[in-house]
C-alpha cells in the first residue's frame, strides 16, 4: 500500500482507525488509573497531585498534541467509513439479514462514536480547558501549589442531569470498546486462531472495566460515597 492510500483507501482507513483506537485505549487506562483515585478517602490529594503532574509535566504536555491528533483522525476516517460503509449497502441484496451476520452494536459504531464525541465536548469544558487555561481555586499540598481539580468534580457532579449524561456517555464507550477492541486486533492480523479466545475475553474485560471505573467516579461523589482504603499508589 502506498503512503497516499493510507488515508484514502479503505483498506488504509481501516488500519489508521485500528491504530488510533488501540492508542485511544492506552490513554483512557491511564485516565482510569488516575481517576480511581477518587473512590478513595484519601482521594482528593492523590487526584490533585496527579491531575498536577499531567498539566505541568513536558513530556505529558506535548504528548496531548498526538492525543487530540489521535482523537481527530480516529473520529473523521469513522465517519468516512461509516459514510462508505452507507453507500454500499444503499443498494440491497435479495436477502438482507444483518442481524444474522453481526451485532447491533458493531452495525452502530458511528452513533456509538457521535454519542461518545458529544460526551468528549462536554468533558473537555468541564475539566481539561479549566485545567490548562486557569479559573481554578488552588489547594496546597506539602510544597506543592496545584489547582483544584477535585473540587471542580465534586461541584460538576452535585448535579444529577450531568451525572447521568456521564453515565449514559460511559454506557456507549462499554458497547463501542466490546466491537472496537476485538475489531482492531482482527484488522492488524493479530487475532490468531491461537490467541483469538484471549483477545476477545481481554476485550470484553476492557470494555467493563474502563466504563465502570468512568461511571463510578461521578456516582459515587454525587452520593458521597468513598471506600475506606487511604491510599492507592500514584507514580506522581
């Protein structure tokens, strides 16, 4: 495949999304890791170092440029294949049965993707841009000077519509990591007869766990509920 076609094909297309997807997921593990902090009692001080370390550290910093490039790409060659995907099956064949042949959720990959991206809009305002761009109380942590990351969750989650539309936001990244996560490694030619039962169980693991983790954080500060464990270890 020449290097005009990756973007242009849709074999191409097929590889960039399975790349961008499997790098999106990396970064959403680690988002989790820094979020389950929260559900903790001594949670508050861990977030906020953490949330310190990702808005001061360099290497962090320019890291977020491949993020959003990551974000971006991802997102448009979807819709392309979406769009591609429509326009093939425009003309139909005498028997039509795809629900027979896959799975609602694999056949809603662009809804799933617009409810997610409608989500992403609504977190990047509510925490990243406030983060990077200032309007936050600062709280002090030994020498550490840091804003207050926590308390803008805790005021963000105080209200009940918001809460559910996290949830309701996590609940689409559940069913569009279950078909995302399998499909990529298919694309990639590493789903091996061998391995295939291993990739799948690993896929439907990720695609619990890391909404879960998401979906608890705002449910348990808008009810006010921390599990009794001081500590969960941070590299920060």
């Amino acid at each position: 495949m020449k290097w005009n076609q990756v973007l242009t094909s849709s074999v191409g297309r097929k590889y960039v999304m399975a790349l961008t997807g499997l790098f999106l997921i990396i970064f959403l593990l680690v988002h989790a890791y820094v979020n389950l902090n929260v559900l903790f009692t001594n949670g508050e001080e861990n977030f906020n170092r953490a949330a310190n370390f990702m808005s001061t550290n360099l290497l962090v910093r320019v890291a977020e440029f491949g993020l959003f490039a990551g974000f971006i790409i991802h997102i448009y060659q979807g819709y392309l294949l979406a769009n591609q995907n429509r326009v093939r099956r425009s003309t139909k064949y005498a028997i039509d049965a795809p629900a027979q042949t896959s799975t609602w959720y694999s056949r809603s990959m662009a809804l799933l993707g617009t409810l997610i991206l409608l989500f992403l809009i609504v977190h990047i305002a509510n925490f990243w841009v406030p983060s990077r761009f200032g309007g936050l109380e600062e709280v002090a942590y030994d020498r550490l000077q840091t804003h207050n990351l926590y308390k803008k969750m805790d005021q963000v989650f105080s209200n009940i519509w918001l809460v559910g539309f996290y949830v309701a936001g996590c609940i689409s990244l559940a069913w569009h990591l279950l078909h995302g996560f399998q499909s990529a490694f298919q694309t990639m030619g590493w789903k091996h007869r061998k391995y295939a039962g291993v990739i799948e169980s690993v896929g439907v693991v990720i695609s619990i766990l890391l909404p879960l983790i998401f979906a608890l954080m705002p449910i348990f500060m808008y009810l006010d509920i921390e599990i009794p464990i001081g500590n969960l270890t941070l590299f920060f």
